[in-house]
C-alpha cells in the first residue's frame, strides 16, 4: 500500500515542486472563471488566492492542507449588481470585504461555543450525506467540461470526449499501475497528457500564449461601499459559510483527523474570512475551500500543507508572469472534465466512507431518512430562492439536514418518536 505523505510531512524540493503544480492545475480552471464571467483581471485572483492560501495555513497553524480558490457562490448576487456594467465592481468588492467580516464573526462565535453543535446538528448519517452530495453535485459540472453532455445547441464534440477519456483513462492507469514518485503524481500526468494531445490533435489554439505579455502586472482595484449592493451579495456569506464547513468534513476524513476541533472550525473560518477581506480590498474575488484539491488529496494520498503552500507560492508568481498564467489557462475545457470527473467521484465515495465506518444503520426510519433526503434533494437540483441569493445542492441539502435532525431530536425528547413501539406483524 502506498505510505500517506501526512499533513506536516516535507517533501524534498523536486517531487515537492511537481506535486504542488498537480494541486495548482487541478484547481487553475475553475478559479479563473469566475474572474473572467466578471471581467476582471485573472491575475489579480491568482495573486490574492495565493497570498490567501498561505495566510490560510498561517492561521490555521499549518494543520489544515486546504487550497482557498474564488467562490462561485458569488456568482449570481455579483451579476445583479455589476448589471452589465464594469464600472459597478468596486461596490460588489465591499460586499465581499462584509462578507469577509460575517466570516470573522461566525469565527468568534464558534470559538466561544465550542464545535459540539456540530456533532449534534451532523450526526454521521447527516454528514456522511452531505459529503457525498459535495462531491455528486459536481460531477453533472465535469460531464459537461468533459463535453458529454449535449450544450445548447444539442451536438457533442468527439473530439472534447476522447480527451477527456484519454485524460481519466491516463490519470486512471497512473493510479493504480505507476511507480515511486509517478504514483504520487497520476492527476498532473493526466493533464498534461492530454494537454499534448489536444495540441496535436488542433484542439489548442496557442495564439492566446504567443500574445500575452511576458511580464504583467495584476490589476488592483479598490472598493466603495454600498449599501443596495451589500444586501444584494451578503446572504451568499451563508451558502460559503456551510460549503466550508462541509469541506472541512471531508478533509478531517481523508487525512484522519477531526480538524473542526484541532486547529479548530473557528481558525479556519477565520482564515477564509481574512482572506476574502484583503481579497477585497484590492479588487480580487470572495476564496473558498476547493473540492478540487480535495479530491488531488484523496486520491494520491498527500496531505503535505507544504505541497499546498508551494501551490500558492507557485499561484502568487505567475500572477506576474502573462506567458506563464496563459499556457495554464489554455487547458482545454474537456483535459480537465476527464479528470475532474475522477476527482469528484472520490469526494462522493469518501462520504458513503463516513457512512460505512461510522456504522450507520440505515434500518433505523432516522438515520435513513436523512441520508436518502439529503441525497434526494442535494442533486435534484431543486432550490430555495431568498432575494438575491438561491440555496441549492450541497448548501441546500445542509440546511435540510439541520432542520430535520433537529426535528427528530425534538420529537425523541417530547416521547412523540415511534422508535420504542413494537413493529406490527
């Protein structure tokens, strides 16, 4: 069996080096999207959620390996405040700052009542579910970058799917054929693999690479704070605040160890919230925990926060370099469908993990209720809308798993539970 590399363990400098551009390409695409649908400049994103991430760690004392990238939750309250118009960005950049502060709030408070509220809001058939909801609520995203989908206008590009299945069979075959430090490294092998594919079968265009400048700086910009547009944007503080708390779920599971408790929920919300306030302050995007680098972890079983550390460094140097930021950015859509599709099915199977090893019984009418529910519902994509801000998926199904395990708790102590009465025959 492969030995874990665990969280404090130091990788020498090369393999160190090649397994942190393996957490940097997993999570490249989907950070600098959200940059690009606001039109603001990716390098600016690249910067901060590098700097963030190593504020992140410092905070966290090193004992979380988490990679903060831009958030998509912001995506939909963002959009009707900017209204087409790139002039109104600095206004959604102080709700971010607000948000940020909302962050460090919850942070305090968690650090005065303690996590226990967790064990009894998420009981492992509530979590267990909800982990798995993370990682299925994703793969519909993957299927469609890997182009097996149907887009709007109902055709399917065979080109788009034999990458993404060269790249998921490759990454596939590194998993579990590769020796030494290849074995350690199967993602970043896959992409680039199909990164050269996709050159020589013309999917890639290298104009974009040839054009940018060699040496960039990141474009800073600076907040106002309006009061229509923090309302507007503030309410996805809480859908960040639960996707975050679910993320710390699972990497406690991979690595082993209840990180909610030690370094604390509260050091790392409070490393999420300082971080998006910079972010803010200079014109990048609110961070998150990225199930992206989660699954890297899962998979190649490296948990180093000095790998996830040299990702950031890495992050932090290419803001200022155009030619470098462009090669990674030119990864077409499909190369990462292939292997995120693998990177998000294992953050599903860690939560039917929960599940098994906490030895749910899903012949208790309880435990199995809120496990099929909150499935059901975290990928129906059923959704609750409240002003600007829309509830779906993983934060949806969360705040489900929180009212009716709150309603099962209430009817056990009232003694209006059947769980006692005989089954009929």
């Amino acid at each position: 069996m492969q030995r874990e590399i665990q969280v404090l363990d130091k990788p020498p400098l090369l393999p160190g080096l090649m397994l942190s551009l393996q957490h940097l390409f997993a999570m490249f695409g989907s950070t600098v999207l959200v940059p690009n649908i606001f039109k603001v400049d990716p390098g600016i994103v690249l910067l901060m959620n590098g700097l963030g991430t190593l504020l992140y760690l410092i905070l966290c004392r090193g004992l979380i390996p988490a990679y903060l990238g831009s958030s998509f939750a912001f995506i939909s309250p963002v959009t009707v405040v900017l209204a087409g118009k790139a002039e109104n960005y600095p206004q959604a950049l102080g709700a971010f700052i607000v948000c940020g502060l909302v962050f460090v709030v919850v942070a305090l408070i968690v650090k005065w009542i303690g996590t226990r509220w967790l064990d009894v809001l998420f009981p492992p058939a509530a979590m267990g579910a909800i982990v798995a909801v993370i990682g299925l609520e994703l793969i519909p995203v993957a299927a469609d970058m890997a182009d097996f989908i149907p887009g709007q206008d109902g055709v399917i590009n065979p080109a788009n799917v034999q990458l993404a299945l060269l790249t998921l069979g490759v990454t596939v075959i590194g998993t579990v054929m590769f020796r030494g430090f290849l074995k350690i490294i199967p993602v970043l092998i896959g992409i680039v693999t199909g990164y050269v594919a996709a050159y020589f079968m013309g999917v890639v265009n290298m104009d974009s690479v040839a054009n940018a400048p060699f040496f960039k700086m990141p474009t800073f910009t600076y907040p106002e704070f309006n009061m229509t547009a923090i309302l507007i944007v503030l309410p996805a503080a809480l859908v960040v605040i639960v996707e975050h708390v679910g993320h710390l779920m699972v990497t406690s599971n991979i690595v082993g160890s209840d990180l909610s408790k030690k370094p604390g929920l509260h050091r790392s919300l409070l490393g999420n919230g300082i971080s998006t306030i910079f972010s803010g302050f200079l014109g990048s995007t609110p961070n998150t925990t990225y199930g992206e680098n989660i699954g890297v972890m899962a998979l190649t079983r490296v948990y180093s926060v000095y790998v996830i550390g040299g990702a950031a460094i890495i992050a932090i140097v290419m803001s200022f370099f155009g030619k470098v930021s462009a090669v990674i950015a030119n990864i077409p859509p499909a190369v990462m469908g292939g292997v995120s599709l693998l990177l998000f099915g294992i953050i599903a199977a860690s939560g039917f993990r929960i599940l098994i090893e906490s030895k749910v019984n899903l012949g208790n009418p309880k435990d199995m209720l809120l496990t099929t529910l909150v499935i059901v519902i975290g990928i129906s994509h059923v959704s609750l809308k409240i002003g600007a801000v829309e509830l779906k998926g993983m934060a949806l199904a969360t705040v489900l798993a929180i009212v009716l395990n709150l309603f099962f708790i209430i009817i056990e102590k009232l003694g209006l539970s059947n769980d006692k009465e005989p089954a009929s025959h």
